[in-house]
C-alpha cells in the first residue's frame, strides 16, 4: 500500500524530532522543512540512527513563498503537522512583531499553498498558552481564552482563529493540539531538547545547571497562591506528545474527524510545582541543585493544567510516562550531549 507523505515543518526541532520519529516507525514517510533557525543538521543523523530512514530535508524558510512553493511543486503530501514557529516567551514579550510576521506569515504562506495543491490535512501545533492564566483548572476544550500573556500566546490564539475560518471555508481539515509543558528525551539519548543560548524552559535550565553549564537555577516566584508558592505546570513527556501527532495524523487520513477544526488537549491532568519538580530531580538522580527564590517573571501563568479526556477518548491516545522518566530521560540527553563530538 502507498505509504502516506508528511510534510513536517521544523521537523529537526525539539517537538518535531521526535514526532518524526514516531511517524517512520509507524510506516508514514516523512519530509522534513526546516529553516535551523533554532535545530541542529546533526539531528537528522540521529533520527537515521534511531529509525533506519534518513528523511529528505528541504532547508526551506517558511516565510518564504516561492522557496515553499518549489517544495510543494515537488511533493504531494497527504497531511503537513506544522511546528515551525518562534516559541520562547520571554523573547516574543520583547520583541512582538518578529513573532508575529514569522509565526502567521508561515502559517498563511503554508494555507494558501496547501490550499492550491489540493492537500487537504493539516496539524497545527498549539499551545496551553492559549488559555492565558485560566478561571477553572483543569482546562478542557471549551475553555474560554483568556487575555494572551505574551506575544507568543497571541499568535498561537491567532493562528487557531485563521484555522477556524479556513476550515469553516471548507479548504481545509485541521486538528490542533494544544501542548502543556513537553519535557523528556527519546529513550536512546540521540535525540531531546538542544536550546541555542541560554535556555528559557524548566527543564534544560535545570539539567544544564545540574551539569555545570549554568550556575544556578532561578525559582521565579515562591509566592503565588499555590501548595508551595511556586507556579504548576502539567508536564507531558515528549514521546507522548510525538505519539499524539501520529494518531491525529490517521484521524485525518482516515476522515475519523467530526468536523473540519477540531481542537485537543496532551497533558497528563497533573498540575506539578516548579519546586516539586526540582525535589523530583535530586531524588531521581541523586544530584544536588543550585538553586534560588527570584522575582516572578512577566508572562507566567500562576497554574495550568489539562483535562485530556477528549484525547483519551477521540484520538486513543493517553500519556503513559510518569515525571520519573520525564527526568531519567532528560538527565541521559544532557549527559549525552554533553560529551557529544558531532554537534
């Protein structure tokens, strides 16, 4: 049978690895678009070593409409799952407007073309941040949106809203899933999270600080109306996460969605602290962490967490791994990369 052909965006980013990943080793072939703005050409290596297949990569820049058009000129795919996009936070807050021409430029320069080539499946990688800091906990679905606390979260809202209009036009099926905090790497430590520059997320700030990388770790905030004063998050292991995009891809290959826009939450349901996660980390790995209470940050919501039940249940798909492998697997990636010769 003709293996299905998917357009991945940012494929050797962090998110994006992985989920090609999991795609090839379901039977999907796989193409990969991917400026390296922010990812590593070594990736593709790994993602050769882990699977067997060396996916073609366009070094395409998505903003870029006639480079993306020579790219859809020469592929017919079957669905695009989109992650190419800016993503830091802090970053987006001071510099709005490169966050906006790049994340919705990319997004409409990839409907238009999807659009004229009669590619009808596409999955869009959303954000928890979508719901700004939340009025109930856990968030499901229908969650209103509350105001965007960063640049970034606008885009993300925005980018869904573009998405409803075009799937209402009848142009367009798209599943997107709104991501909680990914973390974790790929059980061989070939592959995780690379950050250029100082990291912004939890997760590698406290690894590099672990392994020496960084002084020390800042806990920004100790006094939001929390068990310990410190902010929740729900932490979703990134094999899961790639897992999700593999079983949304046959919902829309195999016309299982109920309408043309339809929306998911990939969490775990837990809401676990920032103070909870650093306890978690010296028990799991036996290292001591440097760190210290600082101011709270502009940006951050005090607590989100999902509900996942319409994942459960639509998509079969269910997060299995526990924070113990979410910090096993990240602490086995920073030892790795650490020592690494060929990135």
């Amino acid at each position: 049978m003709h293996k299905k052909l998917v357009l991945v965006t940012g494929g050797l980013g962090y998110i994006g690895s992985h989920t090609v990943v999991e795609l090839i080793q379901d039977g999907f072939e796989v193409v990969i678009a991917d400026n390296l703005s922010n990812s590593e050409l070594f990736i593709l290596d790994r993602i050769e070593q882990i699977t067997g297949v060396l996916p073609k990569l366009h070094k395409v820049d998505l903003c870029d409409a006639d480079a993306m058009e020579q790219l859809f000129n020469e592929h017919k795919f079957d669905v695009v799952i989109h992650f190419a996009a800016l993503k830091s936070v802090g970053e987006s807050i001071a510099k709005p407007l490169r966050y906006f021409q790049n994340n919705l430029n990319s997004l409409t320069n990839l409907l238009e073309l999807m659009i004229a080539n009669g590619v009808p499946n596409l999955i869009f990688s959303s954000s928890a941040t979508v719901y700004g800091q939340p009025e109930e906990l856990p968030v499901t679905e229908q969650s209103p949106f509350a105001k965007a606390l960063s640049a970034y979260a606008s885009t993300k809202q925005m980018g869904e809203e573009i998405l409803e209009k075009v799937c209402d036009a009848g142009k367009i099926n798209n599943i997107s899933l709104r991501y909680f905090n990914p973390v974790g790497a790929h059980a061989s430590g070939l592959i995780g999270e690379l950050p250029k520059g100082i990291p912004n997320n939890l997760f590698p700030y406290l690894m590099q600080t672990a392994s020496g990388k960084l002084t020390q770790l800042t806990v920004y905030g100790n006094d939001y109306p929390t068990p310990d004063g410190s902010c929740l998050r729900d932490y979703i292991h990134v094999v899961d996460l790639a897992k999700a995009h593999v079983q949304a891809c046959k919902r829309l290959v195999n016309n299982a969605g109920g309408s043309g826009f339809e929306v998911f939450n990939l969490g775990t349901g837990n809401g676990t602290s920032v103070l909870e996660i650093i306890k978690a980390f010296e028990n799991t790995t036996g290292q001591k962490l440097n760190y210290k209470i600082g101011p709270r940050r502009p940006g951050d919501a005090m607590a989100v967490y999902a509900d996942t039940q319409k994942a459960n249940s639509q998509l079969q798909w269910k997060a299995v791994h526990n924070l113990e492998d979410m910090i096993r697997s990240s602490w086995n990636w920073e030892c790795k990369s650490s020592v690494k010769s060929d990135g």
